[in-house]
C-alpha cells in the first residue's frame, strides 16, 4: 500500500478552503478510506495549529488538532535525531538563498518522510518540487 507524507499545505488547504482545497480533499479521502496509508510529522503540527489559531481562533485550531490526530489510517511521526541530521543534509542539500527558500520544516518532513517509508510527499508548497529523493507531487 502506497504510504503517503501529507505536508502541512494539504490540512491548511482543506481547513481553510484555500482554492486548493479539492486536490487536500482528494489525498485527505484516499488516506481516509484505507487506499493509502498517511503520514504527518510532528512539526505539520505545529504549523497548523498556529496558522489556524491565527487565523480563525484558538477553538478552530483544537478542532483542527483533533482532526489530524483522529483521521484514519494515519501515523505521527515525533522528530529524532535521525530525522534531525537527515533534515539537516536535505536543507544544506536544497537550500538556496533567495533561489530556493526550501525551510527547515520542509527538511524535516522530508526527512520523516524518508525515515518512515513513504513513496511520495503531496503539498501545496513548490519548495518540495525537484526532490531527488523521494518522489513528490506538488498541486
């Protein structure tokens, strides 16, 4: 079974109705229906709680939480230092100023997703295009 990284662009776009969303709910549904396993690091955490929170309010942003936690057929992947180093090679790797902003969170989700197995990284976020490592689809 194809096992799938989720970036934290594919929960923003679907809980914010982003223009985007149709392609989050594709790969949100596929994962939720047991056609793909999904994975999420830790640090997609963060950032959605924090854009939500921001954006439309603490409640929205534990609901949000509870979503991504509870949804089907998932794992969360805590950050070790495996990952850590991993992410540290991939953004020393990728990282050119003001040509590519590939961010420390990206790394690390490419990391985890390396580290867990996955076949692909779905995103909203270009930054991932390009990757050698791992396949990606960016929507």
């Amino acid at each position: 079974m194809e096992r799938i990284l989720l970036d934290s662009h594919v929960f923003l776009d679907y809980l914010l109705r982003s223009e985007k969303e149709k392609h989050a709910k594709e790969v949100i549904g596929r994962i939720s229906a047991g056609s793909a396993e999904g994975v999420v690091s830790a640090i997609a955490l963060a950032e959605v709680k924090y854009k939500i929170h921001k954006i439309m309010g603490h409640d929205k942003a534990e609901t949000a939480m509870f979503l991504i936690k509870e949804l089907p057929n998932t794992i969360i992947v805590s950050v070790d230092a495996n990952i850590a180093e991993s992410a540290a090679d991939l953004r020393f790797k990728y990282y050119k100023n003001k040509e590519r902003e590939l961010s420390y969170a990206d790394s690390i989700h490419i990391a985890t997703a390396l580290a867990s197995g996955c076949t692909l990284i779905v995103s909203g976020d270009p930054d991932f295009e390009g990757i050698e490592e791992i396949k990606t689809k960016v929507y």
